[in-house]
C-alpha cells in the first residue's frame, strides 16, 4: 500500500496507520487459507472474523480458527510456508504444534512506515461439538483491502457464546468490548462483570483497537455497574 494511501485510510478511519497496513495483511492471510488445501477444514472466528465479517469497529490483531476435520501439522506448515513466499515482507517467526492448537507467528516488515509487527494464527483442534448452523460461508471485506475472500465463518450466536466463555476465563479487554458490541448487535441484555485489571490498563489496551469515534467507550464501560446502560438488573 502507498504511503499516501495509509494515512488517508487511517484518517478517515479514525485508527493508527499500523493498523491500516495490519487488516490489509490479515485480509491478505484469509485470502490466501480460503484458497489452501486447509481452507474446507477451518473455521474462522473471534475478534478479527467479528471486524471483518460482521462489521465490528474494534480492529483486531490475531487470527484464529476452529478445526473441524482433521489436518496434520506438516500440511499446517506447508501452507503456511506458501503464504510467506507470496508476500514481501512476510515471515514466519515461529510455528508448532502444540497439544491443542496450530500455531504460526508470522512477522510484518513495513517499509513505509518502518515499522515491524506481528500477526498470529491459531487453528484450535479442541473438540467444540460444532453443529452446521454454528457456521456458514461468508465474505470477508474491509475497506483497506480489494480482496472479498469466502470462509466458513462462526455465526454470531456462537462467537456470542465463546465470547461469554472468554470474559470468564481471562481478563482481556477485547473480550469485554466484543461482548458488549455483540449484546448491541444482537438486541441482548447482558451481564458484563467489571474487569479486575487496573482501569488504567484496560482502557490503554483496548483505546489503541477502537477509532476515534469509540475512544471515550471504555471510560463509559468502567462505570459502575449498578448504572451500566448494558446490564440487566
């Protein structure tokens, strides 16, 4: 991407300009696991499949999958590996198989803004009992990338259901702002407990994924929760 091109996105976008260049790249890695040997075995999800499929404001720094057939680590790599030969500036930091996910670091040279980054992929092999209405062919589309690739993707419902998981089991503050964004879309009233990170922590880290226009959220979300427009009572 040009230069000039960034910092137009990023201002229209109300974002930094590495995250401009980092959802150009994601969409790119989609692109290129819908067309792999892999593509009718993953499903995408989380965060990232929330921005780009279903049109969260939260930019999003991962990849993540579910397997739903069975694939072995060296296809995992070989793709993988192709994907890094077919873009400059792309390369694979770390990879492996751990117990219950297959895991790649990829690295992001950027030239034009000299600066590095990483994106991460996880392809989950936990066994989730996946039904075929927990997922479906959908496209992938940003405003930052000429790419619309298709990917079995998880529903709402369900990435709604793995979000209230997630709140429970770690304290991250994409999680709060994906479930608080997903009972929005939806039409739900929820129960959002309050974070037990420092609120000045949780509003640095989660400020830096959120444009302009949704900087003041996490100063409205850390309110107390008697008073928390999103809670039922």
């Amino acid at each position: 991407m040009e230069p000039e091109l960034v910092n137009k996105q990023a201002k229209e976008l109300g974002i930094s300009p590495v995250e401009i260049v980092r959802e150009e790249m994601e969409v790119f890695i989609v692109d290129a696991l819908s067309r792999s040997k892999i593509s009718n075995r993953i499903v995408f999800k989380g965060g990232t499949a929330l921005r780009l499929v279903y049109g969260s404001p939260r930019f999003s720094q991962d990849l993540d999958f579910s397997l739903i057939k069975n694939s072995n680590f060296p296809e995992f790599v070989r793709v993988i590996k192709k994907i890094e030969k077919s873009r400059d500036g792309l390369a694979i930091k770390d990879i492996y198989d751990k117990r219950n996910t297959l895991f790649a670091l990829l690295l992001v040279k950027n030239k034009l803004l000299n600066q590095s980054f990483f994106i991460k992929v996880e392809i989950s092999k936990k066994k989730y009992g996946l039904k075929k209405s927990d997922y479906e062919l959908k496209a992938v589309r940003s405003p930052v990338s000429i790419l619309t690739p298709l990917i079995d993707t998880y529903s709402l419902e369900r990435i709604f259901y793995e979000k209230k998981l997630a709140v429970k089991s770690r304290q991250e503050p994409r999680d709060y702002f994906d479930l608080w964004w997903l009972g929005e879309k939806l039409g739900k009233k929820i129960q959002i407990g309050q974070p037990k990170i420092h609120r000045g922590k949780f509003a640095g880290e989660i400020s830096q994924l959120l444009p302009d226009y949704l900087k003041s959220w996490p100063k409205n979300f850390l309110i107390p929760l008697r008073s928390h427009p999103s809670i039922k009572k």
